[in-house]
C-alpha cells in the first residue's frame, strides 16, 4: 500500500515538475530541455533552430515501444505528441494536451524508475534539479 502512496506522489511530483506554462514557453521549454538533458542523457532528443544554436524546436524522450515529444509551433504556441514505436518505426502520432503529456510522461517515467536502479537515481535527479 505504502509502495503505491510513494509511486502516486511519485507521478504527481514529476507532472508538477513537467507542467508547462504557455505564457513562458520558451524559458519552460529550455528549462525543461536542460533538465531532462541532464538526468536522463540517453532519453532525450532536443532539436534546435539555427544549427543547433538558436531556440528549441522540440524536446522528445524516448521510451521503448513510446515517444513524447513536445514542440514549439510558429508564433510559439506548444504541442504535446504520444508516437508509438515498433521497432524504430513510428506507425501512430497523436497530438495531445500539455497536461495530458505531463501526465503521461510523468507514468512513463514512474514506471521506468520501477524497474531500473539506475534511471531511479536519474529521476531523483530530475525531480531535485
């Protein structure tokens, strides 16, 4: 009981790290970036504008068979995508709310610290900044 109590807080702490303000996209989205790119290296792919010098593009964290990726559309507005993969193949894209991907990252991310010492540590990581 008190192992789910821990996963439950587990995930309401991550969405609350991952929430996203549209007012402060940009500062979100590198925060974000910088987060992520340093906790979880191995996950993270960040695109940038410019040659990889200007501002964020998209940020996507990669999970086996899933892919969340967040991005900054024209005039700034931000859109949360969900990619099934099979087998390095992507073969559905579905656009979400940011909430929704908080939520959803924050599980994927809950659920890989379940089962691996090592990205455990990463996400505290994560969470502590």
């Amino acid at each position: 009981m008190e192992n789910n109590l821990d996963q439950a807080l587990e995930v309401d702490v991550l969405a609350a790290a991952l929430s996203l303000d549209r007012r402060d996209s940009g500062d979100i989205l590198e925060l974000l970036a910088r987060k992520l790119q340093g906790s979880l290296p191995q996950n993270t792919q960040i695109k940038r504008k410019l040659l990889g010098l200007g501002a964020i593009e998209s940020i996507t964290l990669c999970f086996d068979d899933y892919h969340y990726q967040i991005s900054r559309e024209r005039y700034g507005s931000i859109v949360a995508r969900t990619i099934q993969v099979i087998r390095g193949i992507s073969i559905k894209t579905t656009e979400i709310s940011t909430e929704a991907w908080s939520l959803a990252v924050a599980q994927a991310l809950a659920r890989m610290a379940a089962n691996n010492a090592q990205f455990n540590d990463a996400l505290s990581k994560f969470i502590r900044g």
